[in-house]
C-alpha cells in the first residue's frame, strides 16, 4: 500500500507528510512555503490521489503524566489522505489491570468511529480517550496503543503514560483572596473577592461551595461575568475567574470568629481557601413596657405598678444594669429589683417599677423617665403617668346634694300646710 | 291678674278632690306665675337683652377665632391651639367683645335679680297676696310656685341661648361639637342656671323681708356688687391682715399661705364659684384650681383633663352653689310661712 501510494503520488505525499508533521509536532515553515505546499497538495490530491489513502491515528500530547488515582484525558484526531470512507472500531492494547480507559465522542462513550474523504484534522470528530489510573498504580512507565482498525484501513497510537505520586503538575490550580480574615458588627453583609485560577490544561467546571458556616449563615457565590448568584463556574484552561463570595451572618450572631472553608472542586482538583469572619460585638438596650403602652392612670399619693420590659438588642451580654427613674418631686419610684444582673444577648427581662406620686400633684400629665444603664449601654423608657381623683368624690357630691334636697323637704314639711 | 290666678286656683280646688289640693294648687300657681312672667313687659326687656347678648357674644367668637387662626397662620410664633374648637365659640371674644361666658357671667344674675325681687312684697302692697291666702290652698304653693316658674323660665332661656350660640358658631365656622364638648356645654349651662337661680332665690328672699319692691331691688344689686366687687378686695385685706407679705422676708414665708387664704375667703362668694367652676369646665386645660407650687409642676406635662377628670375639679362648686341656693330659698320660705299677711 505504501508503495502504490508512493508511485501514483509520490510528491503530494511528500507534502502531505510535511504539513502532517506541521500539524503534529507545530514545526515553524515560512508562510509562504506553507501556502504554497497547501495549494500543491489540494490539487494533487484531487486530480490524482483517487483511491485508497492513508488514514492517521494521532494526538496532541501522546505523553503524559499522572498521579495514581489520576485521570488524563486525550483528545484524538483521525485524518484521512484518501478518498475512501470507512467505518472503523477503536480499541485499547496494553491497558494494565485496574486501570480504565474509555473513548468519548460528543457526550457518549463509542466504540466505532467513521472516517469521512480527505479527512484532516479540523474535520475530525471530537474524539477523545480518558485514561484513569487506580490509585494503587505503581510508578512507572506504561505504554497503551490505541486502535482504529476497519475495512482496510489499521492505524494505531502509542500513548506513554508516566505513573509519578510527586508529580507536580506544571501549574496547580489555585483559590485564593486578598483579605481572607475580615470583621465587623452584626447586620454586616462580608464580601470577599476570590480569584479561582483554572492551570491545567482543559476548561474545567468547579462546584463552590462553603464549609464550616453556623445555622442561619447565607453564603453566596457570584462570578464576576455573572448577574446572579451560581453553585459552579466554568473556568477556561489558562484563566482566571474573579468570585465575590458574600457571607451574610444570622441577624443574632453573637460576637467571636467565625472560620468558614470555601471549596471548589472540579474533576482533578479539591481545592480550599479558609477564610474568617469575625463579628465584632455591638451593645444595645431598649426599655419599654411589654404590651407597648406607655402611659400609667395613678392616683395622688397610691402606688401604681407599671411592667417595664428591658430588652437587649446587642450581640453581647449585658451585666449589672442598674435601673434609676426620674420623676417630679416628692414622687417615688422603686423597682421590685434595683438591679439587673444579667441579660443574655438578644433577651429581655421584665421589671415591675412601682410608682407613686405625691400626694400633692395636681391632676393630669407627669413624665416618669425609667433608664436602665450599665457602662456601656443605657436605654430610657417615657412614661407618661396621669394622676387621677377618685370617682368616689363624686359621690360625695350626690351624698350632699341629696342630704340638701331631704333638708329642704324637712323644712317644708315642718313649716308648710299652714 | 292676680285675681285670674286666684280664680283659677280655686276653681282648681272646687273640681278637685281634696287630697290633691296641694298639687292642683301649686301647678296652677306655677302656670299663672310663668303666664305673668312671659306676658309682662319686664320679660320682654330682660329677653331682648339676652338675645343680644347671644348675638354680641357669637359675632365676637366668630370674628376672634378667624383672628388667631389668620395670626398663626401669618406669624409662627404665634401658638394656635386647635383642640375644644366648640368650646371656643363660649370661650373666645373679639376685639372689643366680651365672650359668651363672660356676657352670662356679668347679665345672669339680674335676669334673677328682675325675676324675683318684687315677687312677694309688690303682691302684699297691692293687697293681691292677701286675697290669695284666703282661697283654700296651702300658703307654701305660692312661694314654691312663685320661685319654680321663674327658675323654669331661667333654664329655658339659658338652654336656649347656649345652643344657639352652637348652632350660629356651627354655621360660620362649621366647628362641630365632639361628644365630650356637647356634654361640657351642657354642664357649664346646669351651672350656669343653678348661679342665677341662687340669685333668683336672694332676690326672693329680699322681697319677703323688706316691706317696698324698690327696697329688695337695692338690696340685692347691693349684694351683687359685693360679691363681684367688693368681696375680693375684702379678701386681699384679710389675707395680708393675717399673713403679712410687706417686706420681701414676709413674702418668702407669707406668700403661699397668704394666696391659699384669700382663694379660700374670695370662695365664700357664689360669684367666685361659677366663674372657677365655668373656666375649669370650658377649658379643659385647666388642671388645678387651688395654688399650685413649682415643685408639683417638675414633670408635669401639657395635656387635657378627661371629662370626669374636670367634674371632679368643680363638684364642691355645684354643692356649694346648690347649698347656697337653698339656703337662701329656706329662709325666705320659713319667713314667708311666718309672716303675718292678712292684717297687713
């Protein structure tokens, strides 16, 4: 066969082997040269090479190298200098035991593939072969021959494959940020601007995801090119997608460090970035009265009990409040109890304040300001206390006015009917 | 007329059974009393007076609530308050008019004075009170009649006026009343016909002890000017008689007890008690009526007193003025009992 393709169109091979190898091994000719023996080739194939040609099995990278437990994938070109189509069956030689290979095309895994007229490289079917090596492979070298055979046609490629446990690739893949530690008060909204660097050689799609955030935690993920939040992103080979990662903490986070682990995992690759999130504490309080209403009906001179309700709304216990009120003279205010020892973050306490007016305030309106303080919090509560007269003088007033309309009746009774 | 009046008594006697004498004679002495009143020339005056009292009073409020709302309007520092708007057309004058409340405050007690100072002596002159007596019916229904007609007649000129002054204050200014400032109105106007009735029952009473009309007219005038006039200068006298405020050490001591006592003695007077008693119930804003210290106002806030709030305030007010009233009614009714009249 080689020899009848060698009589009938010596010179086009000639120059299909030279752009062949162009192809294979990217070896630089002068642009023109290339043109040149482009057009030649064409030609020749046309008008002559009718018949029979020769079919190429080939690939990018025939060696390579993995770890154990790794994979390679190659991507296969089959070419084709005759006009002859074929259909042919692929087959691996070679595979030592544990090990799996499989050819892809477009999303299924084949096993025969169709060889179209002058077929070349960029017209190849998407062919691939995946390699996985288990992960008790030894160290060495293992050599697996791919096989297209079919009809007349029989190609085959060598594929040298490196078994290597240290083997580092020539770049790693990487997850990294800025400012990986950052802080502020609860309610605050953490962005971190993470770069994910895809440096192996194929595009990859890596799931993200976070480890280690408490309940009520929300992490997002949101590529740059992207308008909305995403659980993977594709990352070409060679590039770089810039991630903000946004952590919102539960509303009640109490204070301390949070240290959460961003992963991103994708077919070769598990990798990390640790990052913190520190909440800073915020001390609050708020004094008011349970059901919300703050005024208080009183009488001159009695006791009134008014429920106060002490609530703190910081992330940080509070200790120690003491409760102080601020009310018209000879007024007295106590407290079922002075003090407050302590107040977990987010709860509230209830206090009944016993309020009594003097005995001399002249009715309507007083404010009573109720504060509950520590040393770094302090809250006041306005109440508004309206000093009443007891109903019960009005009926004295009728007592009278009765006891004077009986008067006036003795009197005409005593006198009258003269 | 008052021969009709006895005539008609009697005639209420002979129809009726004799148990019932006292009633039949004291309703038809209370309508032929109300029938003199509201035909005579003297109830025609003191209405044309009242009326344009009402008038006066209701043109001045209108004129003077339009004022400030302009002046509050134009100037901001000029405070407005919107609340008892309805309580305002009482309250408020114009430039030169008095208000409603202070019209009523000053006219009130001649409507009692002309009502009742000649009702028994002019009678006795003219020798008509005699010819009564002689009918058979109990002596008492004369002067009880006598004093229910005229305060009868009181109430309805007094109700009267005091819902027209709401309802023309309705249509100029389209203010309507809430609930609580119709029920205000209402009880200012039972104190406002109480302190004219006690004036009807003074009147009355001079005209049972002095022998001339002319006698019991000057006389209650007399005590009318005293209690609007005279009593508190009185007071002021007594209360700096008993707690000096000469010298400025006198005043730091003095001074409370001093404004207690004459608050206390000027409160003798029925004219101090309906003037304190109405501003406490038109203005709801009032919340003390006796001395109040800075000690008592540390915290207090502005606000209004509630309705019950406020007749709490002014109950010993209605039983004073109601005390007073039959006081002055029971004496003349005891002296009227004992008086001697036919031989007169």
């Amino acid at each position: 066969m080689k020899k009848t393709a060698r009589i009938i169109a010596g010179k086009g091979i000639l120059y299909a082997c030279g752009l062949l190898a162009a192809g294979v091994l990217a070896v630089t000719l002068t642009m023109s040269a290339q043109v040149f023996a482009d057009e030649e080739k064409k030609e020749t194939i046309k008008e002559v090479a009718a018949g029979p040609g020769k079919v190429t099995f080939s690939t990018d990278y025939p060696g390579v190298t993995i770890k154990p437990g790794g994979t390679s994938t190659f991507s296969l070109y089959i070419t084709n200098t005759g006009s002859d189509e074929s259909t042919v069956s692929l087959s691996a030689e070679g595979l030592p035991d544990g090990w799996e290979g499989a050819f892809k095309g477009s999303s299924n895994e084949v096993s025969m593939v169709h060889i179209g007229s002058y077929q070349e490289k960029e017209d190849s079917p998407s062919l691939s072969y995946s390699l996985a090596a288990p992960e008790d492979a030894k160290e060495g070298e293992y050599k697996i021959t791919l096989k297209a055979k079919g009809g007349k046609t029989d190609a085959e490629l060598l594929l040298n494959v490196k078994v290597d446990p240290e083997e580092k690739k020539i770049g790693v893949d990487t997850f990294t940020t800025d400012y990986a530690q950052q802080e502020g008060p609860s309610g605050t909204r953490f962005s971190y601007s993470t770069k994910l660097t895809n440096n192996s050689g194929e595009n990859q799609t890596y799931s993200l995801s976070a480890e280690g955030a408490p309940e009520g935690w929300n992490v997002t993920f949101t590529p740059s090119d992207a308008g909305n939040a995403t659980s993977s992103v594709p990352v070409d080979a060679g590039a770089t997608s810039s991630i903000t990662v946004a952590v919102t903490p539960s509303q009640n986070v109490t204070a301390g460090e949070y240290p959460l682990t961003l992963t991103a995992n994708c077919a070769g690759e598990n990798l990390e970035l640790p990052v913190i999130v520190k909440i800073t504490g915020s001390y609050g309080l708020a004094a008011a009265t349970p059901t919300g209403n703050l005024s208080v009906k009183a009488f001159a001179g009695e006791t009134q009990d008014a429920i106060l309700s002490i609530q703190n709304t910081g992330n940080i216990d509070l200790t120690n409040l003491s409760l102080k009120a601020q009310a018209s003279t000879d007024w007295k205010v106590t407290f079922d109890q002075d003090e407050i020892s302590d107040i977990p973050a987010g709860e509230s306490k209830e206090v009944t304040a016993h309020i009594t007016p003097a005995k001399d305030a002249i009715l309507g309106d007083y404010a009573v300001i109720v504060t509950a303080s520590n040393d770094v919090a302090s809250s006041n509560c306005d109440l508004r206390v309206s000093v009443q007269n007891h109903t019960g003088w009005g009926v004295v007033a009728i007592v009278i006015i009765v006891a004077l309309v009986f008067g006036l009746g003795y009197v005409i009774r005593k006198f009258g009917r003269r | 007329m008052l021969k009709a009046a006895a005539g008609s008594a009697s005639l209420a006697v002979n129809e009726g059974k004799r148990g019932n004498i006292g009633s039949h004679s004291l309703s038809a002495l209370y309508r032929k009393e109300m029938a003199d009143h509201v035909t005579s020339k003297r109830f025609i005056i003191i209405m044309i007076l009242v009326i344009a009292t009402t008038i006066a009073s209701v043109y001045g409020a209108v004129t003077g609530i339009s004022s400030a709302i302009k002046n509050a309007a134009m100037d901001p520092k000029a405070s407005f308050d919107a609340h008892f708007m309805f309580l305002k057309l009482f309250t408020t004058g114009g430039s030169s008019i008095p208000s409603y409340m202070s019209l009523i405050a000053l006219i009130g007690p001649f409507i009692g004075l002309i009502l009742g100072f000649d009702s028994i002596n002019s009678e006795k002159n003219n020798g008509t009170l005699n010819r009564l007596v002689s009918q058979p019916i109990y002596r008492d229904s004369i002067i009880i009649g006598k004093f229910l007609a005229s305060s009868t007649l009181i109430a309805v000129m007094i109700l009267s006026t005091g819902i027209a002054v709401g309802c023309a204050g309705f249509l100029a200014t389209g203010i309507l009343p809430s609930g609580e400032e119709a029920v205000r109105v209402l009880i200012y106007l039972v104190y406002t016909i109480l302190y004219i009735c006690f004036w009807l029952a003074m009147a009355m009473l001079f005209s049972v002890f002095t022998r001339h009309a002319a006698t019991s007219a000057l006389a209650s005038i007399a005590l009318w000017l005293f209690f609007a006039i005279f009593m508190s200068l009185l007071a002021g006298i007594m209360a700096n008689a008993v707690y000096p405020v000469n010298t400025e050490y006198q005043q730091a001591v003095n001074a409370f007890e001093n404004y207690n006592l004459n608050l206390n003695l000027n409160r003798l007077s029925p004219y101090y008690l309906y003037s304190e008693a109405s501003s406490v119930l038109m203005d709801p804003a009032t919340r003390a009526i006796n001395a109040v210290s800075y000690a008592q106002l540390v915290g207090a806030l502005s606000g209004y007193l509630q309705l019950g709030q406020s007749l709490l305030l002014v109950w010993p007010h209605l039983v004073g003025l109601l005390a007073l009233t039959f006081a002055a009614f029971t004496i003349s009714y005891i002296g009227f009992m004992r008086q001697e009249i036919r031989t007169s």
